[in-house]
C-alpha cells in the first residue's frame, strides 16, 4: 500500500483579482495599515475596506495573516 500526501490548501492557479486588488492586498501585506493603504492608494479607508473584503469573499480567507501567506505566494 503506498501513501500519498497532500497539503490541503494547494492552489493551482493565481486567483482572478482586479488590479486594484492586487494593489490594496501587496499595500497590506508590506504592513501598512487600511488609512495608510487609502492614502497611497489615493483611496478613501472605506473603499480599501471594500476592496480587502471582496478578496476575503473570493478566496474563502479569514485572517490579514491568511491574506499576507497569499500576497507573498503570489509574488506581490
């Protein structure tokens, strides 16, 4: 009998996020808070909010920890 091993969170493919996104998710996995990611961003806090919320929805994640894991796999 032979044995297989999986890591049960592999992904295959990079996930389907806008641009802005990608920008918002890279600004908060460099450490910058939500005011400091608007504020690069030229953004209002709200809509930066708006944007991690929506990639939390898309990619099943629960934690800016979670979020992070995935912008450094990603290469952002």
């Amino acid at each position: 009998m032979s044995l297989t091993l999986a890591t049960p969170h592999t992904r295959t493919a990079a996930p389907a996020l806008a641009p802005r996104e990608q920008e918002a998710l890279r600004h908060i996995a460099a450490g910058c808070t939500y005011l400091q990611t608007a504020r690069h961003m030229g953004l209002s806090k709200h809509t930066v909010d708006a944007y991690l919320r929506r990639i939390r929805a898309k990619l099943g994640i629960n934690s800016t920890a979670e979020m992070t894991r995935l912008a450094i796999s990603l290469g952002l």
